[in-house]
C-alpha cells in the first residue's frame, strides 16, 4: 500500500470518528439544539428539543427558526445576534411550543462560515 492511499484510509477513517462523535454529542446533549442553513431554514434539531417544544423532526424540517419566535421577539434576538456578530451568548428569549404556550430560554449562538466548495 502506497504512503498515500495510507494517508487518505487514515482520513477517512478519522472523519467517521469525527462523525460518529457529533452524532452522540448532539443526539444525547441536555441542550436543546438547532441547525439552520444559510436561510435560516430549520436542518436539524436534536431529541430535546422535540422534547421541550413538543413538536417533531417533521414538525420543524425546513421551516423558518423564526417561527418559534413572536415578530417582536424574533426582532429583539436578531438584533442582539447582528450586535454580537453571530457569537451570542445566554440571552434569555421566549419560545412558541406547539401548543402555543411561550417557554423561557436561554438562548447561545454561533453562526459558522462555510468554506465554499469548488
């Protein structure tokens, strides 16, 4: 076996760790987590937040995370995470169940930047 295909089986190799590792990190969390796309469409959320909003994978998949969120709300916490730079941090937000009853939280965010592919 060539030192290069011994490089790219290690790679590999340690990206499924990687993978593998988020998985149960991000399935298995105390904390309610959710993953937008570049139009803050909902991509993923882990089983507490089901839990704490009483809404499935399904119910959230592709909808705006502004929904979870009152217009004044969603306004006030946009300008925070603009006024942070996407880096925000235990602000504390009101968030719609699916029952409509509003759940205090504290809120943390990090938007990441992407490489772009080629």
């Amino acid at each position: 076996m060539s030192k290069t295909n011994k490089i790219t089986e290690r790679l590999e190799k340690d990206l499924l760790e990687s993978k593998q590792l988020f998985k149960v990190v991000f399935d298995h969390s105390p904390a309610a987590i959710t993953v937008t796309d570049n139009q803050d469409r909902i991509i993923a959320c882990n089983p507490m937040v089901e839990k704490m909003l009483g809404m499935t994978k399904k119910d959230l998949f592709n909808k705006p995370i502004n929904v979870l969120f009152s217009t004044e709300e969603w306004k006030r916490i946009g300008s925070l995470i603009k006024r942070h730079r996407g880096k925000l941090t235990n602000a504390m937000a009101k968030i719609i169940c699916k029952d409509g009853t509003l759940l205090d939280v504290s809120a943390s965010t990090s938007i990441l930047k992407t490489a772009k592919v080629r």
